[in-house]
C-alpha cells in the first residue's frame, strides 16, 4: 500500500489561483464602485432639488403678500431687466404695529440664500433706503439666482420696478458637479399702482 503525502500546492496553481481571484475582485470591485458612483450622484441630486425646491417654497410664502419690487441688486443677465441677483428687496404690506415687515433676500458668496426683514423709510422727498440685512440662512447650493419683473412688455428703467406686478424666478443649483435649475412665477396679492412710503 503507498501513501502519497500531500505537500501542498505547487507554485503554478497558486499563481492560477490568485489570479483568477484577483480578476474576480477588480469585476465585483468596478461593479461595486459604479454603483457607489451612481448612489452618490443620486444623493447629491435629491439634495440639490430638496434645496431648491425649499428656497422656491420659501420665497413663494415670504413674496405673493409683497405690495412690489423695492429693489433688486445683481448684474444685468439678458434683456428686459432679467438679473443674476445677489440681493433683491420687496415692500411689504404696511402693518399697523410698527414691526418690520419689509423682506430682503440675498446670496452670498458662499452659495447660500439669506433673508431678512427690515423697514423701507423715506430719506428725503425722492429717496427711498432700505433699513435690515438678511441673516437667516434659507438654502444651501445656488449658484445664482435670475429675476425678471413681470409683465414682460414693460420696459423698467434702470432700478426702477414700480410696475412690476410680479417675478419670475430661476433658481440654479450645483453640488460637486451636479446640477439642478428651478423656476417659477409670482404674482403679488397686495400689488398696488404707484405706491408711495408712508
């Protein structure tokens, strides 16, 4: 009777072996990447419309009680006074108790929205100055911001939105390279023709 001794495995199958293991890793690891890939340009995409779509609530709550535009601050985007903004002011409806009530909303640097309440007060018989600063963080993510008065077939002097009886917004949003645009209209409830400052 022999006895065979087992010694192991020879170098040729432990070679066969590892590689045929390691193909079978860089398969499930590259399966494994795009799909970490995917979930993460998934989340990013979610977080980017949830952003998007709370600044636009926000600003449809805070805005559609505005008797008009006070003013809009921002570089000149296209025709017809459409602005990339970085700050833009609406006159409230008056309230009787004296408390600030007039809205600002302003983007920062740092990609954040921003608003704020304060007082629109008369300095002299043609002046006009808004009192207040955005402080309260709306939204996270926006590139930029684009207004237009409404109605479109006015033609607003420089600084000059009396006759705006709404806005339209487009809001444009991006997170390590993912991309997100949301717009919509407002019309003012409280809009009124030629309003002055008390």
């Amino acid at each position: 009777m022999k006895i065979h001794k087992n010694q192991g495995l020879t170098l040729i199958e432990l070679i066969v072996a590892f590689g045929i293991a390691g193909i079978l890793m860089a398969v499930i690891g590259s399966f494994l990447m795009t799909h970490v890939k995917s979930f993460h340009r998934s989340a990013n995409q979610m977080e980017l419309q949830q952003q998007g779509q709370f600044a636009m609530d926000f600003l449809k709550r805070n805005i559609v009680s505005a008797r008009g535009i006070f003013d809009i601050e921002g570089s000149l985007e296209g025709a017809n006074e459409e602005r990339n903004i970085s700050k833009i002011i609406f006159d409230m409806k008056e309230k009787n108790d004296g408390k600030l009530s007039d809205l600002v909303f302003e983007l920062k640097e740092t990609n954040k929205l921003f608003y704020g309440v304060g007082k629109i007060i008369v300095t002299s018989e043609s002046e006009k100055k808004f009192l207040g600063s955005a402080k309260t963080e709306v939204a996270n993510y926006i590139k930029k911001i684009v207004v237009k008065p409404l109605p479109e077939d006015i033609i607003y002097e420089q600084g000059k939105y009396e006759q705006a009886k709404g806005i339209n917004v487009v809001i444009e949003l991006e997170k390590e390279g993912e991309k997100e645009r949301i717009s919509s209209s407002f019309h003012f409830r409280n809009y009124v023709q030629g309003r002055e400052m008390e």
